[in-house]
C-alpha cells in the first residue's frame, strides 16, 4: 500500500466544489465531498484504476462524470494535486 497525500489546493478544490453544490443542496455538497475523498483513499490500492494524466509525470483519476483528481505517482506515495471540474480549464 502507498502513502496518499492530499495538497492544499487538493483540499481548497474539494471545498470549493462542495460549497458550489451546498448553494442549492447542502447534503448533495457534502456527500460528494465524503464521496471524492474517499476515492481518493483508494488510491493507495497501486492496483486501484488511474489513467495517464494530460500534462507530463501526472496521472488521473475520474471519479464522476463531472470530477477529475490529479496526481503525482513514485514507488511509495500518491500525491493528490487537484480535484477540477471536466469542463474547466486544466490546471
């Protein structure tokens, strides 16, 4: 099993996205916020699906039709970098 690490802007990212849905149903807001992270937590699982990310040395996840996290891959640890809407631009 690999270390996951969530950076601050993983963490600023997922409020944001919470606060967004909480605006018209607080509950779906932080259900999806439990939902992403606990994705995330899967990771750790080096078996668990990821799939080459769009910029160099990054990987992704999707988790929801809406919903992409990327992160950083080394032989011990995940490093979970963003989570961004699929119609944003790409960080």
């Amino acid at each position: 099993m690999k270390l996951v690490v969530r950076t601050q802007t993983y963490h600023d990212d997922l409020d944001a996205i919470e606060a967004y849905i909480a605006q018209d149903n607080p509950k779906a807001g932080a259900d999806m916020w439990l939902y992403i992270d606990d994705q995330v937590e899967l990771l750790a699982d080096p078996t668990f699906v990821r799939k080459t990310g769009r910029v160099d040395g990054t990987l992704e996840l999707v988790l929801h039709p809406n919903y992409i996290v990327i992160l950083e891959e080394d032989a011990t640890t995940v490093t979970v970098l963003n989570v961004v809407h699929a119609r944003k631009k790409y960080p």
